[in-house]
C-alpha cells in the first residue's frame, strides 16, 4: 500500500470522547507548531504509537516465557 493512501473511516463515538479528541488535537497544535493538525493525523499518530506500545509489550511477555 502507497505511504500516502488514505482511507476514510466512519465512526460513531461519544460527544465527550469527541470532546477529548478535540482536546488532544489542540495540544498537539499548541505543541508541534507545525501549522494546522488534523484529527485524522493526531488519531494516525496516537494509533502508530499504540500499536508500538502493544509491540514491545507483546516481545517482553514473550522472553519471559
């Protein structure tokens, strides 16, 4: 898949959860001063770096066992 292919996703999620996203986007405007953050780049970024979370947690249980 190209870098740069999007897709869109349509979701429904509570008004206080859209409240926090707006908050969050916010912080990363204030934050990054790199112009104007989307929500779809902060839910691209805040998804990248959970799933590299998931990733090490997931290594870690394994070299225990």
């Amino acid at each position: 898949m190209a870098e740069n292919e999007r897709i869109q996703l349509n979701v429904r999620i509570t008004k206080e959860t859209s409240l926090l996203l707006d908050e969050i986007v916010e912080y990363y405007q204030q934050g990054l001063k790199l112009g104007r953050i989307y929500k779809g780049d902060v839910l691209t970024d805040i998804i990248e770096k959970s799933h590299e979370v998931m990733n090490k947690q997931k290594r870690s249980f394994t070299k225990r066992f």
